[in-house]
C-alpha cells in the first residue's frame, strides 16, 4: 500500500469506512437464483407451517394434561 493509499484511509470517518467493507464482502456473495430463492422461500414456509400445527399440538395436549392433572 502506497503512503498516499495510507493517508486516505486513516482520513475517512468509520462511516465511509463501514460501507466500503460493507460493499466490498457483498461483492463476494453467491446469489442464489430465482429458481432457488423460490424453492428455498417455499421450504422454509413449509417448515413454518409444519412447525406451527406440531406446537398447536404439544400445547393443546400440554393444556389438557394440565387441565387433567389440576381437575379444573
């Protein structure tokens, strides 16, 4: 690194600093595609809704067990 390249970077704030590290490891990022970013969408909200109808069920069983245990 030249002397010059030096002085310019100890003279920028951490502001413009940030944002040219922050462009620079964006750059390097493998994008997913279309296809894949859809495929990968629907996964994960397949996941979710999996997820969310397992727990409904622990919880409905948990409440009932409760409610057995506790005679209310």
């Amino acid at each position: 690194m030249t002397e010059k390249e030096k002085q310019a970077r100890k003279s920028e704030n951490a502001v413009q600093r940030y944002y040219r590290e922050t462009t620079g490891e964006l750059r390097k990022v493998s994008w997913p595609t279309w296809p894949e970013a859809r495929r990968l969408t629907m996964l994960v909200l397949l996941v979710m809704v999996i997820m969310g109808l397992f727990l409904s069920i622990v919880d409905f069983g948990a409440g009932a067990l409760l409610d057995l245990l506790l005679g209310v």
